[in-house]
C-alpha cells in the first residue's frame, strides 16, 4: 500500500512538471508571440522606409542609393549587420532585420529571435498626375520634341495650326520647333477632393482658375489615362503668368486626343475633352510677347506672343505625391517611387 501512494505522488509530479512547462510556453506563445508580431511591423516599416529611399535615391540618381536604403532602414529600427540591400536597375529591395529578446521563451531556450521583413521600391515613369499645369501638350508632338535633356521648343499663344497657317519648322530638320493650336490646350481642372498641398486658388472657372493653378500647380491627384475637360480659346492673362514664372521646373499633362467631354473631369463644363495619357517635365525659360513666326498664307513674319521652354530632366521632375508602375525613365519624363511589395 506504501509503494502504491509513493508511486503515485511519482507519478502527480511529473503531471505538475509537465503542466508547469505547458504552461510556461502558452505564456511564451502569449508575450513574445505578441512581441514579436509587434516587431515584425516595426520591421516592414523599416523595410518600405529603406526600399523607398533607396528607389528616391535611384530617381536622384545618386551615386550610392544603397547608403539611402540602409540609413532610413536603420532609423526605422532595422540593425545594420541584420539587413540586406539589394538595387537591381531601378529597383532597390531591402530585408530589414532585428534580433529580439524574448522574456518567457528563453525559459525553454529561446533567448534571442530574429525578425525581418521584406520590401521593393521602384524608380519609375510617373502614372498618377499631380502638381501640374493647366495647359496640356500634345502627346505626338511632345515624343517628337523631347529627344533630350534640355532642347528648347515654343509654345504660341494661338489657335493657328503648324504647317497650315505658320511654319513651326525653324531649323527646317522636319521637325516643329513650336506648338500652338491642335497641340495645345487648356485644360478645365476639376476642384480636388483630397490634396497633399494647401492651395489658394479657389473654385472659379475660366481665366481666373487657369491662372491660379499656373500659379499654385494642381495639388490634386488624378490617375492615367484621364479624361478632362478643355478651356476654350486662348489667354492672354494665362499666358502671362506662365511666362513670369521663368526659371521654374512644372509639369504639363499630355493628351493623344479628344474623349467625351459629358463624362470628363471639370467643374465648368467645356464642350470638349481632351484624353491625358501622361506628363511632361518642362523648365520655363522665358516669355517673349513680340516672338517672330512666319505666316505661310501671308508670306511675312507675325509677332505673336510665345513661351519658350526646355525639356527638364532635373531633378525637380520627381513628383513624390505621384505613384509609378515602373519603366525606365526618358528625357522629359516626370518620375516617381512606388513599393511592389
């Protein structure tokens, strides 16, 4: 009978051990699983932070962007000896790493955890449109201007055609030099409903609303392709005030042709639309209101108001309120970062 009492207290000890251990890692599961979790999005934050400094750098084209990827990943939490850069074209991809000291698990010998996250950026052509002008470039004619990085072409304030009413052909290399009517128009913006940018400008419409976002660039952001409605005819006003802004870097939409104006974007209901399918980066050079055109039909030189731009590839193209899909950047266009993952 002896035996039998102290066979079973054996045996209740050896119960209470085991539940004790169950116990201690239910507690474990419970503190460090919680802990690490909390980790593991300290971690991708780390992560997004490093890959989308390291794309920015790539954008900037900065000689080291993996020293960008690695400075914001570490400031974020990541330890520098845990984390992985990688840049791969315009892409950079960063596993960020930290090793976390457990509180109940150690009881069973887990004593430090490593925890990471993975993340890509990429440096790409812009697909989402903000902070542009009001004035939008043909598509065809932009393709053929910007062969690079700083050529110079003029934008006419009028409603003549190249070719037709004026020769826009001013080093006759079979390419214009100039837009004006057809390739240029005004574009009726619609008011935004959510900005990243305060802006004065207020809900008008006509000239009054074309200045003002010369002014002050939309701060709206509108997805590619858009359909947006067109400002009727020419403004001298407008013009004007893209002219004194001599020096500056903006960005011009770029239309491939007309779309139904009943169901496009604007507030002030143009009867035509014109189809948006990207941006352009331009740098305002100066404004000449007595700039000489030769009229084709009149055989003689006409002074017409004008614009004088270049193609920009500064760095002032990069639009961080812009998103991208990717694509290996051209003179002229207007760039941006987006996480792939």
């Amino acid at each position: 009978m002896l035996k039998h009492v102290q066979r079973t207290e054996g045996q209740t000890l050896v119960i209470v051990a085991l539940a004790l251990l169950g116990l201690i890692a239910l507690v474990a599961l419970a503190v460090d699983g919680g802990n690490l979790m909390a980790e593991r999005r300290h971690m991708q934050n780390a992560a997004d932070a490093g890959a989308l400094a390291g794309a920015r750098a790539i954008c900037a084209q900065d000689a080291d962007p993996e020293e960008q990827a690695a400075l914001y990943a570490t400031q974020n939490g990541a330890e520098l000896d845990l984390t992985e850069i990688t840049i791969d074209g315009q892409t950079a991809e960063v596993v960020a790493g930290t090793a976390v000291q457990t509180y109940f698990a150690g009881l069973i010998g887990f004593h430090d955890v490593e925890v990471r996250a993975e993340a890509a950026a990429v440096c790409g052509v812009a697909n989402r449109a903000c902070l542009f002008w009001p004035v939008a470039f043909s598509a065809l004619k932009w393709d053929a201007l910007k062969t690079q990085c700083g050529v110079e072409f003029v934008v006419i304030d009028s409603d003549k055609i190249c070719g037709v009413d004026y020769d826009c052909d001013t080093d006759d290399d079979g390419v214009d030099d100039m837009i004006m009517g057809g390739g240029r128009g005004w574009l009726d913006l619609p008011w935004p409903d959510e900005t990243l940018y305060t802006t004065p400008c207020n809900r008008n419409c006509g000239t009054d609303a074309v200045r003002c976002w010369l002014e002050n660039p939309y701060p709206g952001q509108i997805p590619l392709p858009a359909c947006i409605k067109s400002q009727p005819g020419v403004s001298d006003a407008a013009f004007k005030a893209a002219g004194d802004q001599a020096g500056k870097i903006v960005r011009v939409p770029l239309f491939d042709g007309e779309c139904d104006a009943d169901t496009a974007l604007g507030d002030c209901g143009g009867n035509e639309a014109y189809h948006i399918v990207d941006i352009g980066c331009i740098q305002v050079v100066e404004y000449d209101k007595n700039y000489l055109v030769w009229d084709i039909k009149k055989a003689k030189w006409d002074k017409m108001k004008a614009l004088i731009v270049s193609v920009s590839c500064d760095e002032g193209c990069y639009a961080a309120c812009s998103g991208t899909g990717g694509g290996t950047p051209e003179p002229g266009d207007v760039i941006a970062v987006s996480l792939l993952k």
